[in-house]
C-alpha cells in the first residue's frame, strides 16, 4: 500500500524549514515501525500556483500499517512543526 501527502506552502516559507522537519521525525520512522517499507520526500521542480510544492511517498506492507502510520508520535509531531507552514494538504 502506498499512502500519498501532497503539499502546498504558505508564500514565503522556506522549503529548508519544511526539510528539517522531515528529517527530524519521517527518517527516524522507518526504523520505529516495522510496516513502514520506505518514505520519501519529492520537492515539485514545476512552480505554479495551481501545484503542490511537495509530496512525501510512504510505502506502507499493508492496509493495517496506515492506521499504525497515522497514529505514531512522529507523524503527529511533523503535524503539529509544520501546520503554520501548510496552506492546503492533499492525501490519496
């Protein structure tokens, strides 16, 4: 299974701040939860206003692994350091 977060910035914020979060609490989930198989975080190289500005990928063993994904600290805590930053988000 793989779960999709499409992103969109606030003007002016700074992609590096949004990063520094990612790799504060994404990069440390892989080895927290066994059914996380891979995350990763793609910045949109095509700058339009109707575009996201980013999307993080997490490739998920299965369906029961999403509730686990949602649920962790870690996802929460990149909610809570980036929610000022998000002007809308997109999840498939």
């Amino acid at each position: 299974m793989i779960h999709y977060v499409l992103f969109k910035f606030k003007p002016g914020i700074s992609m590096d701040k949004v990063l520094r979060c990612y790799n504060d609490t994404y990069l440390k989930m892989k080895t927290q939860l066994s059914e996380v198989e891979n995350i990763s975080f793609r910045e949109n190289c095509v700058s339009r206003d109707c575009n996201m500005d980013a999307m993080i990928t997490i490739k998920l063993r299965s369906k029961r692994g999403l509730s686990d994904y949602l649920n962790h600290p870690l996802h929460l805590q990149f909610i809570a350091d980036t929610d000022y930053y998000i002007l809308n988000r997109v999840s498939f």
